[in-house]
C-alpha cells in the first residue's frame, strides 16, 4: 500500500465547546497508481485529509504509513524531502509566489532539490510547455487569468516529475472547458503513472475518478471504485 | 539549498523594497562610519607617531650626568655600560654652537631650518641614531683617540653645504678649525621640518680644538639598547648607577630616561580615548542591529505565506534559516560597505582638522574588520527572526493571508 490511514482524527480546540473533528476517525488505504477522487461539501474535512496525506499537518490522534514508513516518526527534514521529491501539490487557490514570475515558480521544488540553475531551467519550461503556458515564463502572476495561475501550479506540481499528486480543487476556480483541460491533464499524469488524489465539492467531477471517497463530517461515508471511460 | 540560490534570492527581495532597505541600512551605514572614524584616526596617529620615533632610532636611553668633581660624565657611563650585555652603544649627544663654513657659504648667515647643527659623537653615534653610511666612511675609534680633525655629515647637511659638489675629503671650517669630511650618511628623514639629516658629526674629543665648546662634562649622551624589552632593566640599574654617584644630587646632577617609555603611555592614553569613543559609537551599532531584527521580524510577517509555500514544497527549516539569515546579512553587509567608505572620508578628515594636515587612512585590518562585524552584526540580529521563520508549520503559514 502507498498510503495507510488507520483512525486518524484531526481535533481542533479539543474539549473546548467549539471543538470541531475535521477528521473523525478516518481509516483508508490507496495503493499505487490509483486516481482518488475525494468528494464532500465544503467544510467536510476534505482539505484537513490532503493537508494530513501531504505530511503538511499531523493527526491529532491515529497512524498514518505512507510507503509503509510511520510518518509520525519522521524528522522534519524527512518530511520535507518527502513534500519535496515524492509529492506534488495543487493547492486550493493556486499558492503562487507573488513576486517569482511563471518559470521561477515551476523551478521551486527544484531548487530544494538541489537541481543545478541549467537543468533547473530546462525542467520548468518543459513542464511549463506540458501546460500549454510556456510562452508566459516570465509574466507575473498578478499578470495572469485564474485559469493561467492554475496552470502554473500544475506545472510546479509536476516539474519535478514526483509519483504522487495531491490537487485541492484544482477546477474549483475555472470555467468548465479549462476545468476539462486540467482533469485532462491529471488523467494523463496517471497513465504515465503517477497515484493522483483529487479533491472536489463537485460530483460531476469527482464522477470521472476510478475511486471515489465521500467524506462528510469528517468521517468516510462512501468508498467505492468505479470503471472509467478517459477517451 | 546552495548558498549561491539564498544570496539570489536576498538581492532580489532587498532589491524589491529599496527605500525600507536603505532606511535599515541608515543605523548600521552611521554606526560603523563612526566607529571606523575614530578607531582608525587613533590608530593612524598612532602609526604615523610610531614611524617618526623609529626614525629617529629606537631603544635608546638618554643619560646626563654632571659630577661636582669635574670627571667626565660620558666617560662614567661609557665604563658603566661596557659591563652591561644589554647596552650595544653608547655615544655623547652634545650639540655645540658654531659657526660651519665651506668656501663662502656659512651656517649663520642661513635660515634656520637649513642650518646644519654641530654634534659631538663618538664611533658609536651612528648606531645610537640609526644612521647608516651612504658614502665614505663612519668614524672610527681611532678618530676619537687620535684627536682626528675629521667629520660626517648628515644628507642634508651635505646637500646644504656642497649641493652638487663631492664633500668628500673636503675641508670644513668650524669655528675656524678645519675638519675633513670623510663620510656621508644616508637620508633618514626627508620629510621633517627640523631634520635629523642637519647633523654635522665630529669626534667628541674634538671639543680640544674647539676653544668655546663645551669640554663634554655635561655629560649628556645615549645608550642604544638591544632591544625594546631590555630597556626598562637597563634604565633601572642606570638611574641606580647615577644616584650613587651624584648621592641623590649632592655631588653632582643627573637623570636617565626613554623616550620609548612615554610613547608608551602615550599609546595606552589614545588607545583609552579611542575604546571610549568606540564603545559610544558602538551603541548606535547596537541600535541599528535592533532595527534590523525588527525589519527582519516584519519582513517574516509580510511574508508567512511565501514561508508556508516554500516549507511545503519542501524546503528544510534550515533553507528557510538560510534564507532570512543572509537576507539580513547582505544589508548589514551592504550597509557596513557604505559606512566604510564614509568612514574613510572621516577618518582623513580627522587627521586634516586634529592633527594638522595629516594623511590618515584606516588600516586594510581595520577595514576587513569592520565589514566582518557589520555582516556579524546581520547574523546576530537576523537569526532570532530566521529561526522564527523557520519555526512556521506549513499548514498554519499557507491559511494565513
Ligand atoms: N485551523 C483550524 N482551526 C479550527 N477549525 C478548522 C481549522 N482548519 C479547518 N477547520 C475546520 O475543519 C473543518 C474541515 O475543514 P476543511 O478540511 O478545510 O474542509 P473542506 O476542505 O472540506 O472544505 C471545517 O469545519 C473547518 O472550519
Ligand atoms: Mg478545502
């Protein structure tokens, strides 16, 4: 298995009256080469799971194995060699650096990966070409549409071509003809190979997935595998 | 991370805020301009003082002693001094009025600050004063037992005299008696109104032909000592020799001292002047450190988001230290850069105004120093805000807008 959840919970203000169970006892395991759609409404802790499975934040109580490694165990630099080499992350609102330029945003992961300033540069432009945006290298993102910073993200994501892609509502901010072209994308991102996981408040969406996972309320309440036709 | 990547990624984020980066800079550009000043004013002087008291021969003892008896005081202590390992040299140092001439040029009627001086020596003076022959030859031992009519003169001395003629084995009328220039030292000290190069040096026993001159008795000669460590013994056990003979003054009058001695203490005082000026100067330095740290602190602030975006792509805690720590060592560093450059400008001022048209420039020491403290002073003040940086969970620093 890639990744193991075994009751995991995420509590915040725990015994405080507002306490609220983002995560409420959550058991899940994905394998390799899946593609996961996780489904809710918002506020249903979809963004609190990616946050957890992209060892951003850590559960409050439960394991989490991740390549058969307790991630509890490992060091902070550990972790950040895993965000950095093993996943890509898509977050919910793009995450752009604001003032780094289209290129400079795609060559981050790079960067601390220790990729010399050539090889670097050659990476990110050919994963800003995947995107479709390679002519946009050096505009700004405050010089770009939605659609265009989104792009951006994918391309930071995958610039450093990491197994495992992790995308917060990555349509959530586009027209429908772009939101195909990014689903598009990640489809061919998992022909090639990679474990995707997406997460979406829109069934219609979360309907072209392999494997969809509902959650509401923090807990898991629909998990089922589905074919799929990607033509 | 390399450290190449961190010095890219300060110049660009210096570069993006120009006028708060200078403003922080201000502290650090004021404080270091002035301590720079004044430690390296106090140290040129120091130097430029040094320099002209080696010129003029150093580890030397002046000795005088008169004896109500009539015994020569240089003699006493030529014999006293012959027993002492430490003592290398001992020459009298007697100047004496008179009168030079060579064909129709004659000393009374030039300026003064031309005039060559009449010294009476012996065949050591030229080790006392540190003077070396340029041409010709020293005077000997023989000189001075035989009664030699013979004499040295100092560069300018001959310059003055004989211009573009060779003194050598010409005849010198002093004070009617001639004396034949055997030999010619070599410039000491071209640039110094009163010159040490005005000496004319005759054998101290030449005061026999020299009706007006003083016999010698006065007893005012120098001891070269071997070096600067054995000046205080040899003064010592000097001054002990003297008290015994003179019985505290009552048969005659005399002293011993070094100029080393006060240049030391007038070294230790400048060097006082400067510490406390320096520390004052010092705490403005301390001020601007503060003012970077605050700086740094509102620069992690404005930019938690980026911090949560880079840790979460996967950046180390140590990336992000990095990061910060050189940002604000580049603007110490910047900042030192500047205030040197002002500091130099103050420190020449500083020898124009105090110190009489002198030429002081810092030392490259004191420059290399200054600019590692500026770039440390960046590091000190820039790691409470870096680790705090570093510090942020990713997830808490990408909710925050
Ligand atoms: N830092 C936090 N402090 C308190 N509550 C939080 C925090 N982050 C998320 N929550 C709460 O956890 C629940 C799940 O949030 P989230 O995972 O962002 O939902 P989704 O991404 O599905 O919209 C929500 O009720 C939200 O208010
Ligand atoms: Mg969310």
């Amino acid at each position: 298995m890639l990744i193991t959840l075994k009751d995991v919970y995420k509590i915040y203000g725990e015994g405080l009256e507002s306490e609220v169970r983002a995560l409420d006892g959550v058991s899940l395991d994905i394998d390799y080469g899946e593609f996961v759609a996780i489904a809710g409404q918002s506020g249903s802790g979809k963004s609190t799971m990616m946050n957890v499975l992209g060892c951003l934040d850590i559960p409050t109580y439960g394991d989490y194995f991740l390549a058969g490694k307790d991630v509890s165990e490992l060091s902070d630099k550990q972790l950040s060699h895993i965000r950095n080499k093993q996943i890509g992350f898509i977050f919910q609102g793009y995450n752009l650096i604001a003032s780094l330029n289209a290129v400079e945003n795609v060559e981050l992961p790079l960067i601390y990966q220790g990729v010399s300033p050539f090889d670097r540069r050659d990476m990110a432009m050919e994963a800003l070409e995947r995107v479709g945006l390679a002519g946009r290298a050096k505009h700004l993102p405050s010089e770009m549409s939605g659609g265009q910073q989104q792009r951006v993200a994918i391309a930071r994501a995958i610039a450093a071509h990491p197994p495992i892609i992790m995308a917060d509502e990555p349509t959530g901010a586009l027209d429908s003809k772009t939101g195909q072209e990014v689903l598009g994308f990640l489809q061919q991102l998992n022909r090639e190979g990679s474990t995707i996981l997406l997460i979406t408040h829109d069934n219609g969406i979360a309907a072209t997935a392999k494997r969809i996972v509902r959650l509401s309320d923090g807990r898991i309440i629909e998990d089922h595998a589905q074919e799929v036709d990607w033509t | 991370m390399k450290l190449g990547q961190a010095f890219k990624m300060a110049v660009k984020s210096i570069l993006a805020k120009k006028g708060r980066s200078f403003l922080t800079m201000l502290g650090i550009i004021i404080g270091i301009a002035s301590v720079m000043t004044i430690v390296a004013t106090v140290d040129g002087y120091n130097r430029k003082m040094m320099e002209a008291f080696e010129a003029q021969g150093t580890n030397k003892i002046t000795v005088s002693l008169s004896l109500n008896s009539g015994e020569s005081g240089f003699k006493k202590i030529y014999d006293y001094c012959m027993g002492i390992e430490e003592a290398i040299g001992v020459t009298p140092s007697a100047e004496m009025e008179g009168t030079i001439k060579y064909g129709a040029k004659t000393s009374d009627t030039m300026e003064w600050k031309d005039r060559p001086r009449v010294v009476l020596g012996s065949d050591q003076y030229s080790l006392c004063s540190s003077f070396t022959v340029a041409r010709g030859r020293d005077l000997c031992s023989l000189d001075i037992e035989k009664y030699r009519q013979v004499c040295v003169l100092g560069a300018r001395a001959a310059k003055t005299m004989f211009d573009y003629a060779d003194p050598l084995y010409q005849n010198l009328m002093i004070n009617g008696v001639p004396f034949q220039v055997v030999g010619v030292y070599a410039e000491k000290d071209a640039n110094s109104g009163y010159s040490m190069d005005s000496v004319v040096v005759l054998p101290y026993t030449a005061t026999r032909f020299l009706p007006n001159a003083d016999n010698g008795n006065s007893g005012e000669c120098v001891v070269k000592v071997r070096d600067s460590q054995s000046i205080n013994k040899v003064l010592t056990s000097l001054q002990a020799y003297i008290d015994s003979l003179t019985q505290n003054g009552e048969r005659g009058w005399g002293y011993a001292w070094s100029e080393q001695q006060w240049q030391e203490e007038s070294n230790s005082m400048l060097t006082m002047i400067s510490v406390v000026l320096g520390g004052i100067a010092g705490i403005s330095l301390l001020v601007g450190g503060i003012g970077i740290m605050n700086i740094m602190l509102v620069t992690v602030t404005e930019r938690t988001r980026e911090i949560g975006i880079r840790r979460a792509i996967g950046a180390e805690r140590s990336s992000i230290v990095t990061q910060f720590l050189v940002e604000s060592a580049m603007i110490c560093g910047v900042g030192g850069i500047i205030g040197i450059v002002i500091g130099y400008g103050g420190t020449n001022l500083a020898g124009k105004v105090l110190f009489e048209g002198m030429s002081l420039y810092p030392s490259p020491t004191i420059t290399l120093e200054a600019f590692a403290f500026s770039v440390s002073l960046g590091i000190l003040f820039g790691m409470y805000p870096a680790i705090k940086a570093s510090g942020l969970q990713p997830v808490v620093a990408l909710r925050s807008e």
